[in-house]
C-alpha cells in the first residue's frame, strides 16, 4: 500500500483509486510533512507464551518523497 504524510500523524492511504484518511488507533507513527512511501503495517510478536506482547509496526519497504525531497533518483539502499 501506498502511505502520503501530510504532517505528524496525518496519514493517507491509497486505496480503490482515492487517498483515505487512515484511523489510527495509536498515536506512535507520525511521518514527516510531505512525506510519500511504500510499506504495510503488521503484527510483531515479542516474547514466549505465556508472556506474548503483540504490537503493531509499520514497515517502510519504499520512498519516493521524503520531507518534500525527492528521493526517487536515490539508489535504493541510500533511502
């Protein structure tokens, strides 16, 4: 999924040809204004049963626009 920052945790998400506002029901992710990447959100498991804590994390597996810099250009694996 396709993931714009407008500032702090004003995320969007594009999804059926449209950007929608993302809920996010924690306030830990917060993306820089102007801000445009590729990734997903998931489940990380820490720990043994019975003492599993599951928290949720979201993986940045692409940029295209970092802080309005344009990063496209960029070799991968200096973004």
């Amino acid at each position: 999924m396709f993931y714009v920052a407008t500032g702090r945790d004003m995320v969007y998400q594009w999804k059926s040809q449209m950007w929608i506002f993302v809920v996010l029901s924690y306030k830990r992710l917060e993306l820089p204004a102007q801000t445009l990447v590729y990734g997903e959100f998931a489940n990380e498991i820490f720990g043994t049963e019975p003492n599993q804590v599951i928290k949720k994390a979201f993986y940045i597996i692409d940029a295209l626009f970092l802080g309005g810099k344009d990063v496209r250009n960029v070799h991968y694996t200096q973004r």
